[in-house]
C-alpha cells in the first residue's frame, strides 16, 4: 500500500517542512522579521467529504488532517512560549493542578529525606549491636565492672533492636509514598498532560477563528469561517470533557492524598513515639535493676592502697 | 678527645663484632651447626678497678660495659625467641599486664565503635534537621493537613536537637576513652617495655652465673664465678627495683582504671537514658497537644464526594 504522501512534490522554498504538512501547499519563506511566524496558507477546502470510500484516500484525509493539528499545535505552544497570543485558562483546575506539582515535589524531597534517615539508622543499629557485643564481652571478662559493661551493653542491643523496627517502620513510609508519588499523583499527572495538549489544540483553533472572524468576509471566506467554526466546535468540545474529567481526577486525588498522607504521616509519628517509649521503658528499667544490684551486692572493691 | 676504640686492632675473623666488643678479644667463627651461639670468649679480669682516674679509660671501660650487656641482652632474647634457655616469670605481675594488654585492645575497639556511632548519630541529626524543615513547610502549605505535617515537623526537630546532644556526650565519652587507652594505660605500657628489657638483662646475667657454676672451679675461674656473682647481684637488685615499681603502677592503674571506666560507663547510659527520656516525654506532649487540637476544631474537611 502506498503513502499518501509518496510522490507527493515537495516545496520549492523549504521541502522538509511541506512534506510533514499538505500537498498542494505553498509556504512562506521565513524572513528576518517574521522568523517566528512560519504560516502556510492553509489550502482550501481542507475537509474531504465522507462519502470518499477510496481506503488511500481515506488515510490521507486522516493524515492530512492530524498534520493540520500537529501544525495548529506546534504554533500554538510556540507562541504561548513567547508570550504572544492568547491561551484558555481554567481558573479553578489549573491553580489545583500547579499546587498539585509543588506538593509532589515537595514529597518527593520528603521520601527521599526519609529513605536517607532510614538507612542511616540502619547502618547505626549495626554500630549499636557491635557496640553493645564488645560491651558484653568487657562484662563478662571484667568482673569489677560486670554492672557497669553489662547494662551498656544491654542498652546498646536493645536500642539497636528497636532502631531496626524504627527502620522498618521509616521504609513502610518512604514505599507507600513512593507509591503516592510515582503510581497516584504520577497518574494525575500523564493526564494533566493530555489535557494540556488538548488544551493547545483548543486554543489554536479559537485564535484560528478570531483571526477568520476579524478578517473580511466573502464567498471565500464565509465557507473557511464556517468550518473553523465547525473544527472549533469539535475542539471546544473534546477540551471540556477531558477538563472535566481532569478537574474531578484532580479533586479525588486531593482528598485521596490527604486521607492517604494523614495516615502515613501519624503512622511515622508513631513509630518514632512507639520508638521513644520502648527505650525509655527499657533503659528505666536496666537502671532500676542495676540500682538494685548495687545495693544488694557491694561492688566497691577496696583499691589497691586500701586493701594494704 | 680520642674515642676508646680508635684504633683498636680488629678482630681477623669478624672484624666489626668485635669493634663493638672488647679488645684484645678472640671471637669465635660462626659455623653451620652453632649458627646461633656467637659467643666471644670474655677477657679475663673485665673489671677495670675504680682507682684508674684517667677519663678515657673510664669512658672505655662504660663503653666496654655497655657492650657486654648489650651482647648479653641481644643472646638471651634470641635464646628466648627460639624457645631455648630459661627466663624468669613474675607470676603475680605479668598475668596482669597481660590482661592490660588485651584490656587495652577492647577498650581501644568500644572507642572506636563509639566514635563511628556519633559519627553516624550526627549524621542522622542532620538528616531529622532537614526532614522537619521539609514537613514544616508542607504543614504552612497544606492547612489540611496541617496539624499532621507540624506535629513530625516537631518530632523531627526535637529528635534532631537531643540527638546532637546525645553525640556531644558519645563523644565526651570517646575523648576520655582516648586519654585512658593513648595516655594512661600506654604510660604504663612504656614502663612495661622497661621492665621487660631488664628482665631480659638480668636473666642473661643470671643463665652466665649459672653456667659458670656448672662448669670446673679453678683459678682461672673462680674469679670469673666471683665477678658473675657480683654482676648477677646488681642486675637482680635492678630487675627486682623495676618489677616492684611497675607492680605498684600496674595496681594502681588498674584501681584508676576502674573508677575511671565506672565513672564512663554510667555516663554514658546516662546520656542514652536522658535523650530517649527527653525524647518520650517530648512525643507523648506532642500527641496529646495534637489529640487536643483535634478535638478542639474537626480537621476532617468533607470529601469532594461529599461535598457535591
């Protein structure tokens, strides 16, 4: 089968550009002055009625009319890049969707915060272990200072046992807001750019019409106004639904992501508390039991002078 | 001045062996089967009298001395080395340097491992700075979620700040391990390569005393066994000196030892106890300043779905 656009004569002026555009076409040569303004005539009569049956000629409508787009588009964001022209603007999604892409980098910078203090905390349990091992070692083989090396050691174990479920607990958090992150609002996100991409077509076809609209009208123009018209109807009506149906994504992803954050963020809180409270228990107690110790058993030894 | 030795014949078989000997002296060569026992035959009557006045002579004969002790020296570690010969063991003293010894090798690991664990803790204080700034900013953006941002904003901050504090006590604690173990215990450990040196001499004298009244008593040697016996009798006198001295050095170290190490180690769970104690107090103030809060104003805003 063949391409449409095989064969098809490329412009004499700037042949790549025509190629990905409409044969016949003529394009303006780009000058000094207007470098920016790469318009071609759009030719007339771009819409091939439906009763074509030919299946080529068929594709090459469709080619045709997909380049038309790329191209409107293309001018469109060019433009909008620059400051010039006008673009829509939903006043109610797209503050939503600008907050939406700050908090998602300020969480990234959180979760990445996170997973930096849980492998830290996870190389100090190990250092905490290897302390608290030579402290029982130095208990077991100094007897004056049994007491002494036997609750560091002690303390330093279970610190180290109760860092490591801390580490736990700091990991489930880092996963669940990766998945917040990269599953949830990245999902919100690949259709906040769909919707941009609509949102420039649509746009190119409304300063498309106003340009036809402000323009004089004739038997050659009235029949282009119209069918702007028609192509700005069909854009205008793609760009709200997928508006639409962004604005209530963008809406369940914020109480979603509160519900989901408030429960992380007391679960982390808990950790740290659940944390705190296990060491404090148990390092109360090792005192306690030393304490005890100490008065039950003199562990004074005279020194050496004392003892002579 | 004219050095003793200038001048001295050397010796026809091992000319600079018998430089740092006496002269005249006879050097025995050494062969295959006696490879290790190069023993020059001692001149008789070493004993320079102490009438001789003239300074050269005095300082010869502390030169020729000197040597002979050396040589004396250098034989019995060799002897001792190889597993040959006999030396004296103080069965009170050097069990106990022993376990200064092996003391010394523990508590320079705990040092070390105390040193990495506030290099870490710091590290991690560091990190809950940085988190708890994070989460502060998100709970002045998000005033849904304010109360859950600010409250591990101010977990992370306070966990931070007595964590620094924890790493400054780690590292007191470090600091006077470090004196213990480079200054105290090395002290004595530099007395203990004295004493050992001593040691080593007084059982050279001790193995020629003992050889000579094994062997035949005539005129020719029974001077020599006299002179031995003399010999023998100063450096056992010097030995004994040096082994009471760092008897009593090793004893009082190890008293030291024991009230500085006490004096450590309580400290140091002390500083674990306060900062998990600072902390648990802190996170419980924390929750239930937020528990009150919440029942104070419902921080539950309705769900877009209910909302509609």
């Amino acid at each position: 089968q063949l391409c449409p656009l095989e064969g098809a004569p490329e412009c004499e002026n700037c042949s790549k550009v025509i190629r990905l555009l409409l044969y016949p076409i003529k394009c303006t040569v780009i000058t000094a002055d207007t470098s920016f303004s790469l318009t071609p005539e759009i030719p007339k009569g771009v819409v091939i009625q439906g009763n074509n049956s030919n299946p080529a000629s068929e594709k090459f409508r469709r080619v045709r009319n997909w380049s038309i787009t790329k191209y409107k588009y293309t001018k469109q964001a060019l433009s909008e890049k620059l400051g010039r022209g006008s673009r829509t603007v939903d006043l109610d999604l797209e503050p939503r969707l600008e907050l939406l892409k700050d908090d998602r980098q300020r969480y990234e910078n959180v979760t990445s915060l996170a997973q930096t203090l849980a492998s830290q905390l996870s190389q100090l349990t190990v250092t905490q272990k290897n302390l608290g091992d030579a402290f029982t070692e130095l208990s077991v083989k100094t007897p004056t200072l049994h007491l002494e090396f036997g609750i560091n050691a002690d303390a330093q174990r279970f610190l180290s046992k109760s860092g490591e479920t801390l580490t736990e607990a700091i990991n489930a958090f880092t996963s669940d807001m990766n998945t917040l992150v990269n599953k949830t609002i990245e999902d919100t996100m690949i259709n906040a750019k769909q919707y941009e991409t609509v949102r420039i077509e649509y746009d190119a076809f409304r300063v498309d019409l106003e340009e036809l609209n402000m323009g004089p009208r004739d038997a050659v123009t009235v029949p282009k106004l119209e069918q702007a018209q028609k192509d700005f109807q069909t854009q205008r009506e793609k760009y709200e639904k997928i508006r639409d149906d962004l604005s209530v994504k963008v809406k369940l992803l914020e109480g979603n992501k509160v519900k989901v954050l408030r429960n992380q963020l007391w679960m982390l809180h808990g950790a740290f508390a659940a944390h705190s409270l296990s060491c404090q228990n148990f390092l109360e107690k090792n005192i306690q039991e030393a304490g005890e110790h100490l008065n039950n058993v003199s562990t004074d030894v005279p020194s050496f002078l004392e003892e002579s």
